[in-house]
C-alpha cells in the first residue's frame, strides 16, 4: 500500500508499532557502530601478521565481553553464525559426544516445547544415528513438568545422552524450570543445553550458575545484527563439531572467524546486561498495561501462558483470540501499522496451530487464533496504547473473515465465550 | 480499491496483481496454502514431489518475490481446510460416484470466489483480482458485470468462472482479460522484472502430484471390481473399480481383443452401483442433448428456443445449441458431440457473453 493511495488516505502515515522483539529487535545503534569499527580491519584473525593480529585482538576482546556477559570464561565460547546453528551443534555435538563414551546412551529428552531449532536437529539424530527422542511434557502453563524428567531418568538415566530445555519459551515467554532440571540429571550424568535465545535481555544468564553444560545465544534478540550467536560451553564438557575445516573455536566450529559481527555481539550482550535490571521492570509494567487493555478491549481473550509475576519474560504475552485466525489478525494489524506475530513464523509464511499450545492442550480451534505480543527495547507505552486501540475492532473483523473461511460442510463453531479451556489463563 | 490479488507464484497472477496496482488500486498480495503440508510446514528434509502451480514452498516464494517487486504487502493464508472439503473431497466423491468433475471449476465457485473473497470482504476489500484470461464487462444499468471470453481466445478461461453467480463477479477483477496473448503477459512480466517471466504453465490438477489423477484416485476411491463390457453386454474384461473411468476414456481399458471392426472403443457409460463399463467405438460416444442440473444464470434466464453456444470441458470447442429446457436445463446441440460425463460443467455463451452455467447429469 502505497503512502499517496487514492482512497484518501492521507500521505503521511504514523511511525509503525513495532511489537515484535522476540522475532528480532531492533539492532542497537552502539552495536551496529562497533560493527562499523571492526569491518575497517583488514587480515584474517588466524594469521600471525600486523593485520592478522588487529583482528584477532578485536575478536578474543569480543568473546571476552561475551563471556563476561553470560557468566562464563573466555575459552567458554564458541562463536556461531545464530542460535539455530549453537543449538544444533549443541544437541547433535552434546549426543554424539556422549554416545562416543558411552555407547548406551542413546536417549534425547528435550520438551515438547522447544523451538524447531532444538527439535528438528533431535529429530535428525532419531532418523538418522540411533538416537531416541523423547518429548517432555510441560502443563497447562506451558511450563516443563519436573515429574516426567525425573521419572523418564528413574528408568533410563544410564541410557540418556542430553536433555535440552529452552530458558524460556519463545512463544509464551514461560520460563523453564532449569535449576531442577540440572539436579535431576546431574544425578544421573546427564549434560543439559539450554536454548537460551530469548533470555539474555531480561533474564540473569549466568552459564556457571546454571550448572548448564551449553547454552545457545543469539545477537539479534538482543540488539546485534543478524548472524550472529554463541553456543556457551562448560570447560571439560566434550563436544563433536558439525563445521571441520580450519579448527578456529577450538576446533569446535570452523570457518574464519568473523570478527566484525562477533564485536557486535558482544556489544549487544553487553548492552543487554548492563540494562537488564531496568528494562525487565520497564517491561513487566508494559505488558500488564498491555493485558489490562486487552481485557478491557476483547474480554473474551486468553492469555496462553503464565502471569504469575516472575514466569515468564516480561515482554511477551501470548494471546488466543477466538473466533479469529491468526493469519487474518496478523494482516489487519500490519495494515495498522502494528508488527506482532502469530504463534510461530514458518520460511513460507504459512500458518499451523502452534506445537507449542498444543503441548499445553490448548483446542487447535483456540490455537489458531494465537496472537504473540513481544516486547522490548524501543518499545513504548503509546506503542501499546495503539495496539490495544485497535485491537477490538481488529478482533471483529478477523472474526467476521474466519466465518467465511469455515468449510461449507463444517457445522459452526461453538460460540468463542465456551471455546475456553483449562489453558486459560485468565486475561 | 482495495484490492487482494491472488498470486499463485505463476506469471499470470502476477502480472494480474501488477496491472491492479498500475490502475492506481491499493493492492496487497495472497498466496493460498491449499494443501496440509504445503507452502512451509517447517519440516524438515526435501520437499516431496508435488504438483507445480499450486502451493509448493517454490510456488509461495516465487509469489512473495513477486509481490516484493511490486512493492505490495504480501501474506500466505491457510486456506487447506476449505480446499479439501470442498475441492479435494468433492472431487474424490465425485469419482466415486461415477461422474467427472472439474475441480477448477469448483475452487473458483466454492474456494476462490467463495471462501476467500468473503474473507476478503470481511478484512476491508473491495474485490479480488486474478489472473485468470477472461473479461468483465460493465452493465449499462449499474448492475453486477458481465462475464466474456478473454480477447485471446487460445487463452481463454471464461469456462472455469462461468458458475460464478452475478454478485460474485461484481467483486472480481480480471486484469488479463484483454491481454492479446500469453506471450504479451510474459513479455510484461520480464519487463517488469518478474522473475517468473518464464516459469511454465501449470496444466495438471494441482493437488494430484506428478497429474496422474487416476494412480491419485485408485488411493482414495474404494475399489469394487467390476466387468467391462460391449454394448450387447458381452463380457470384454476385468477392471478392479468403475470409479476412476471416465466417458470417453480410451486408454487403460485393458480390453484383450480387438473389437470387430478393429477400432479402438473407449467408455460409453459406467455404473458404480452394478460395477459395469460399458466400452464400444467413437462414434457412439456422440450426444447431441445435454440435460443438466440446477442452472446458474447471469441475468434473467434466456428464453427456450434461444440460440445459445455450449462449452462442455475447459478448452473444448464451442457448440451451438438450442435452449430446449431451463429447469432442468436441456440443450439440444447442433452437431454431435463426444465424451459428455456427468458432473462436468457446461458453460453457455451467447457470443462471446457467458449467460449461464450447469452441472451436466446425463447426455443422449
């Protein structure tokens, strides 16, 4: 739509609302200026030269501020090109590792909640190495259930390679309950990963007291540019790489090192955990703005989640519209100039009930109507203002398009206020 | 207008949608995922082999390219659900009832020009443009528009939109009708930088991958054997389901013999119900009245005796005819025609004007 349509809209539009954070935040303006600096280096930081040196003094001060930021050492850090390639190196290097030792260890215990990048690597590993795949359950709240660890290492704790679990989830901002899961399977030798892409702007990322043996970052949740990530690895923990060529990172993932990118990352990191304090708070008081105005707006409205204060990231909320689909509300709102998302970006832009709801046994009916609000930096409180401005007129019309979209042959729906579930968490 | 162009990821859509923003409308891009499974299901590995054309993830990325060259917002929506009940499944049953159905036609009456225009309609538009080559003629009276065949007559597909009731077109946009050729529509798709400029055609029924529709059926269609037969009822065969036949089918009969007179025979008529497939030459395939089912009009219905033109398959030829009948609808044609099933669609035409439609019950 172009700015001078002849409708009569008028020319000059307002600056859009920009609510989708954990998709990808904006890059920090300190971030992209050290980017700019490192890209004026010439030399490949594994050559021993003048330039070679420059560079790799930028790059090993880069992974020290990662490091620093994320609670780890120095020689903890495997640079990666995101989180999808840290949590891929982390499943399959984690199970191959350890099955090396120990051929019995053939068992993957991840959540049923993880992001495809957790979920399709253990998926892999089942099709293709022997690997058995074992989807945790969360509850209601989309919260990992502790019991079902600790009763799947009761009988299989010598036969379990890795457990993954995500920091908080992606969807639903619920946070994991990592702590108990490090001491379940410590018990039992188990390494854990941690998909932790969504944490380090909010969240104390701490690797050494996690008790974690990896954890996945990635820049440009936090303000770096895209491609950029860290997979955090315990000393001593034992890893296969996935990337062999030149042995840069320790061996663990090769490829000359990208040195630009990595001092952005780690400015971004940084800037993260200087303001974490401060923003989480900022935060948590926008988004119960945001749910007491979707209340007030579309009462019928479920937050798919949990509320409790501490829970969940403070900038994301999952809301389930019903009687909407969430494609057609992800359009009226584009078209309002408001940027969220539906359950769960796919490359094609094509929606499916989000697994993650599934997993907390949220109807597909109610699923398909999933709305994910995130929260972060730039965001502001006129930003939510606008957004609950127009949602109630938004849910109106999405509720209007999906009754026309409804097979003919299909009987109705049952009415939105009975569509509820156990999953409610009370919007 | 607000305008919601349809983009398959094809060349045509794609210039339809380029020609509605030309005209100074408000235009935003959708590709229809109609296949569960399709267009980015986030799984992994290959895609398997799917028809061109229709929802593949190549076929949404070459429409999302196409819309970002266009500068236009562009979304994939779901609409997989309606799809197969009402296309996917109606064509299965079809089959299955003997008949032969045209499931373009169907997803223009029941998918396109239903379920997504009425979503359409419901998020703020004002019509729905496509790239199918047939015209819209304004009404003197300010009434809904008429429907013509497309100034290329090579590429005409008034046919498939003919069962679209007045108040449905008065919502379409068909920016291709007066295209002077499918070689122009390419040449302004590379003009406009469209990389689909030169992406082939899709001609197969686009949820049957690889277009065997008959391996796609056998799948899907319970198989009750049955007997081929001659029209004096001589046994000729075995066939492991009548479904799946169609009239004027010659090939896979697997009739053994030779017929008499040595020429080929192809099916005349099939009946789930006794599992008979009646075979025998050309010639008796020929129909010159066509009875058909509750008639969708344009206007007011023509009167009976009027001169009408029909056109029974997508890219058949057309034949006059006479209006002998308008409930039911009954059509004396003017010279034979071959292989007149059931469940087909007869389209009628007066001049290049489309004035009705029907579903085609049984033919003499």
């Amino acid at each position: 739509m172009s700015a001078s349509s002849p409708d009569g809209r008028p020319a000059e539009r307002p600056a859009r609302v920009y609510a989708d954070h954990a998709a990808s935040a904006p890059v920090l303006p300190e971030a992209a200026e050290a980017v700019l600096r490192a890209l004026s280096l010439t030399g490949n930081a594994s050559s021993a030269h003048a330039e070679g040196r420059a560079a790799r003094r930028v790059l090993e001060e880069s992974r020290e501020r990662v490091a620093a930021s994320l609670g780890a050492a120095a020689d903890e850090v495997v640079l990666t090109s995101g989180g999808t390639e840290a949590d891929a190196l982390a499943v399959t290097g984690l199970y191959r590792a350890r099955r090396e030792q120990d051929p019995a260890r053939r068992r993957v215990l991840v959540s049923a909640v993880e992001h495809p990048a957790v979920l399709e690597p253990a998926r892999g590993l089942a099709a293709a190495e022997g690997a058995e795949l074992v989807l945790l359950p969360v509850d209601e709240r989309g919260r990992l259930r502790t019991d079902a660890l600790a009763a799947e290492l009761e009988r299989h704790g010598g036969a379990t390679a890795l457990v993954s679990t995500m920091w908080a989830n992606n969807e639903t901002g619920v946070l994991q309950p990592l702590e108990e899961v490090v001491r379940l399977a410590a018990a039992h030798g188990v390494p854990v990963h941690s998909d932790a892409v969504q944490a380090p702007a909010t969240q104390d990322v701490d690797l050494a007291a996690s008790g974690l043996a990896a954890l996945s970052v990635s820049g440009h949740k936090v303000g770096a540019p895209v491609g950029t990530g860290a997979l955090l690895l315990r000393r001593g923990q034992a890893l296969a790489p996935l990337v062999r060529g030149g042995g840069q990172e320790r061996g663990l993932r090769s490829g000359t090192s990208a040195v630009a990118l990595a001092a952005g990352l780690a400015t971004a990191l940084a800037a993260a955990a200087r303001d974490r304090p401060a923003e989480a708070a900022r935060l948590a008081g926008l988004r119960a703005r945001l749910l007491a105005g979707v209340r007030a707006g579309v009462p019928d409205a479920a937050l798919r989640g949990d509320e409790r204060p501490g829970a969940s990231l403070p900038g994301t909320a999952m809301l389930t519209l019903p009687g909407c689909d969430g494609d057609a509300l992800l359009y009226l709102l584009d078209a309002r100039d408001v940027a969220v998302s539906t359950g769960s970006a796919c490359s094609a832009g094509a929606l499916r009930p989000s697994h993650v709801l599934a997993a907390m046994g949220v109807p597909d009916d109610d699923a398909r109507g999933a709305l994910r609000v995130s929260l972060g930096r730039t965001s502001t409180a006129e930003d939510v203002d606008r957004l609950v401005a127009v949602l109630p007129e938004v849910v109106v019309a999405a509720r209007r398009a999906r009754a026309a979209t409804l097979p003919t042959t299909r009987t109705p729906s049952p009415t939105p206020a009975a569509a509820g579930s156990a999953a409610t968490a009370g919007v | 207008m607000r305008v919601l162009a349809a983009m398959s990821g094809g060349v045509d859509s794609a210039v339809a949608a380029a020609r509605a923003v030309d005209a100074g409308h408000d235009v935003v891009g959708v590709h229809l995922a109609l296949s569960r499974g399709s267009a980015g299901d986030g799984s992994a590995g290959p895609a398997p082999a799917r028809a061109r054309g229709c929802c593949t993830v190549e076929d949404a990325g070459d429409a999302r390219r196409a819309a970002d060259v266009l500068g236009i917002p562009f979304y994939v929506w779901d609409l997989s659900e309606r799809f197969q009940a009402d296309v996917v499944d109606d064509f299965t049953a079809e089959y299955a009832a003997g008949r032969t159905p045209n499931p373009c036609v169907r997803c223009n009456e029941r998918v396109k020009f239903a379920a997504l225009l009425d979503r359409a309609l419901a998020l703020g538009f004002d019509a729905l443009a496509t790239g199918h080559y047939a015209r819209l003629e304004p009404s003197a009276d300010g009434g809904p528009p008429t429907l013509h065949r497309a100034r290329d007559a090579a590429k005409d597909q008034s046919y498939v939109l003919a069962v679209l009731p007045p108040e449905r077109l008065a919502r379409a946009l068909l920016p291709l009708g007066d295209a002077a050729s499918k070689a122009e529509v390419r040449e302004e798709a590379a003009q406009r930088g469209l990389a689909v400029a030169e992406k082939p055609d899709s001609h197969d029924i686009c949820f049957v991958p690889g277009g065997d529709a008959r391996a796609w059926l056998a799948e899907r269609v319970p198989r009750r054997p049955g007997l081929v037969r001659d029209e004096d009822g001589a046994v000729l065969a075995e066939h492991d389901g009548a479904a799946g036949f169609t009239v004027g089918q010659r090939r896979g009969l697997r009739v053994g013999r030779p017929a008499a007179d040595g020429k080929p025979r192809y099916v005349l008529s099939l009946s789930v119900a006794s599992g008979d497939v009646v075979v025998g030459p050309a010639e008796r395939l020929e129909r010159t009245r066509v009875v058909g089912g509750p008639p969708v009009w344009a206007g007011p219905p023509p009167a009976e005796g009027h001169r009408l033109g029909a056109q029974l398959r997508a890219h058949g030829a057309e034949v006059p005819c006479v209006l002998a009948g308008t409930d039911p609808l009954v059509l004396d044609l003017a010279e034979p025609v071959r292989g007149v099933a059931p469940g087909q669609t007869v389209a009628l035409y007066d001049g290049t004007r489309v004035v009705g439609s029907a579903t085609v019950e049984r033919a003499a």
